[in-house]
C-alpha cells in the first residue's frame, strides 16, 4: 500500500510597502507585492541547508504534497495542480532528500497561484491590475524571492535548482548575486533566447493578443480568451513532450462526430489530444500571466542585467564565488536544445567555473525532467551531497535543530 501524500500548505509574504514600493527593472512600481511560497523539510541550525526551486513556465509554489486549496487563486486551482509538480524528486530519501534539506518553491512574481500578477487586486481601483499590471523581468522574479530568502534568514543557498525557463532564472541569481549560493543546477535550460525560441514565443503572444476577448488584458469582467490561450498552450506543449510520446499519449479511437471548428472537422487522434491540452489549460491558467512569462524569457539578458559584456565576464563572478554548477542535457528535447547547454558549458569553462555536464538519454523529450526521477537523482544526490568537491561528502547540511 502506497503512503498517503503529505499535506502542504501555501504561504505568503508581503514585500514592500506604499511608502516603500517594490521597483521592478522597468521602472515602474507596485505599493507593495505579494509572494506565495512553499517549503519542505527542515532549516538546520546554521541555515546552510536551503536549496531554492524555480518552476517552469506554467508551474506553481507547489512541489511536493497535497494541496488542495490555495487562496486567492479561484477556479485555476484545479484538481491537476492538487499533487506537487515535482513529488518524485522532492521527499525523504529522494533528490532533494528533505531528511536533510530545507526546500524552498515560490510562485513567480506576474503569476497567477497566489504571487501578485495581473489578476491580483489594484488597491487603488478595486480591480484587477489586467493590462496595466508591469512587464516581469527574470531579475524582478530573483529579486523577488531573494526578499523572500531574506524573509527567511537565509544568508547563502546550499544549491539554486531550475528546469526549463527556471534554469535561466537559477543563472540569473547565480550571476547577480554570486554570494547567495553554492550549487547552480539549470536542467534542460540555456543562457540566452534563441531565434528558434523568439519565434516560437512570438506565435504564442499573438494567438493571445488577436483572441478578440483578450481587450488588452481588460477581460476579467467578461469572457476570458480561452481560444487564444489554449492555441498558446498547443504551440508550446510540442516543444515539451516529444512528438513520438505525442503520439503515444494520443487517443487511439477517435470516434466520428468529435470536436468540429468553424468548418473543420477534428479527424486525427493527435490533433484531439493537442486540443484537449489546450482546453484543459485554459481552466488553469491565466492570459495576463502567460504573456508576462513568454515576455520575460523573450527579454532574458543576463549580460545587461549584470551590467557585463561577455559571458565570460558574467560567468567570472561564479568562478570568484567558487560556485559549481551540474548542468543536465535532455537528448531528445525540443525547447531547449542540447546544443544550448553544451554552449553554457563553453562559456563556463571560458570563465573557469566548476561544472559537470550530464546528458540524460530519453524518448520523453523536454518533460523528461518531470516524469524520470531515476535519470537524475544519482547525479543530484552527488553533488548536493559535496561529492564534486574532491570527492568529499558535506555532513553539514544534516545537522538539524
């Protein structure tokens, strides 16, 4: 008999105030903002256990457990977010084994599960921001969260984690704030948007901004646009899984008479099961939010948010932090290529950074980092373990209150 999953509950932070608004990359202020956050496990007694999770793109604070409820948050919280998005690698005995680690996951600052995003409340109108809310910046998310960590007092991370668009958010604390951590580990991620990339973002924003519900993001008193948001999801969604294991997850018998558009007819197993992922997300999910996220991996520049000019120049700052970084390839992924990490690889060996490059062999494509715990796990547990490090092991991190 299987253990029943723990409980997890989401908590929240209020960050800066009317008299000292928080100041986004842009520019532009909010009187104050809101982060929903989780942990798991147990802060030791010198607080250098912490490791901090970064999300993917359509993620949440929720990595392990049983969340049924989170509020402020509405409909979108559906029954596919009640279990946590990373539950196979996050537990005791697991990667990120939480016997010995303290846990951290937090919502995106722009996102819509309980973080202050364009469906949170303007107090000055008494609705939601919409279109006004500001354009999100990865390094308004860090910025973000390192108020959280502060929060938290938590001086140093034992290790900054992020899959996908969260690795370029894991990058971006490393680079910027150097002192804040030890471990940097971007799974299935890059250093910069490439053309590939732009493109296949860009089709996703105008699928949103041509609904004729969307308004400019002024839609929450009417209709939501649904069909460009789930045309988003379905631009997207074959960059994550595979298109063999699309065609695996497929439906087999497509009966006659299903899903018809304005004047076709949904004929092949495939496109139902695309349009049933697109229809299924929009439940969840938030248009304002989505195009926030699609606009930060789009302006992701790691040079010019540190003020440098070269990655090497960038990548010097881990290598003076003596920072390590363990950088996972997926073989078979379409979102973000292998040849993207073997060039972050490059740059780091250019600035002489620590590093270990590992290539995970898998016919799940991009998801893989979700659904193959077993691929990764060894190569996690030896390096928060301090392993890398000439062989050692850190017990520190296990001496809890």
């Amino acid at each position: 008999m299987s253990k029943a999953a723990p409980t997890a509950e989401t908590q929240f932070i209020k960050i800066g105030s009317s008299k000292e608004p928080f100041v986004f990359a842009s520019g532009a202020t909010l009187p104050g903002i809101t982060v929903a956050y989780e942990t798991y496990g147990k802060l030791n007694a010198s607080r250098s256990n912490a490791i901090l999770l970064f999300h993917a793109f359509s993620g949440s604070q929720h990595a392990l457990g049983l969340n049924t409820a989170v509020p402020e948050t509405g409909s979108r919280w559906t029954k596919d977010l009640h279990n946590g998005w990373w539950d196979l690698f996050v537990g005791p005995d697991k990667a990120l084994d939480t016997n010995r680690y303290f846990i951290i996951c937090a919502n995106y600052l722009g996102g819509c599960y309980g973080s202050s995003g364009p469906a949170s409340i303007n107090p000055d109108t008494g609705k939601p921001y919409g279109g006004s809310f500001p354009p999100v910046s990865t390094s308004d998310v860090v910025k973000s969260q390192l108020a959280l960590l502060d929060h938290l007092r938590i001086k140093k991370l034992r290790a900054v984690i992020g899959a996908s668009v969260g690795g370029l958010l894991a990058i971006n604390l490393a680079t910027l704030h150097p002192e804040r951590v030890k471990l940097v580990v971007p799974i299935a991620s890059g250093c910069e948007t490439t053309v590939l990339t732009r493109l296949t973002l860009f089709e996703q924003v105008l699928a949103i901004e041509n609904d004729p519900h969307f308004h400019g993001g002024e839609y929450y008193d009417g209709s939501a646009p649904e069909y460009g948001l789930a045309l988003a999801r379905m631009i997207s969604h074959k960059t994550f899984v595979h298109l063999d294991a699309i065609e695996r997850r497929a439906r087999k018998d497509l009966k006659q008479g299903g899903d018809t558009l304005a004047w076709y007819r949904v004929q092949h197993n495939v496109e139902s099961y695309m349009l049933h992922q697109g229809k299924k997300f929009v439940k969840r999910f938030d248009a304002n939010t989505y195009l926030r996220i699609a606009d930060m991996w789009l302006r992701y520049d790691p040079l010019k948010d540190a003020g440098v000019s070269s990655y090497e120049e960038l990548f010097a700052r881990s290598a003076a932090a003596g920072q390590h970084y363990l950088v996972f390839s997926i073989d078979s992924d379409f979102c973000f290529y292998p040849e993207e990490q073997a060039k972050l690889v490059g740059h780091l060996e250019k600035a002489g950074v620590s590093n270990m490059h590992i290539t995970v062999h898998s016919d799940k494509g991009h998801d893989s980092f979700l659904l193959e715990p077993q691929l990764y796990t060894p190569h996690l547990s030896f390096t928060l373990d301090g392993r890398w490090n000439k062989g050692s092991v850190d017990r520190t991190v296990a001496e809890v209150e």
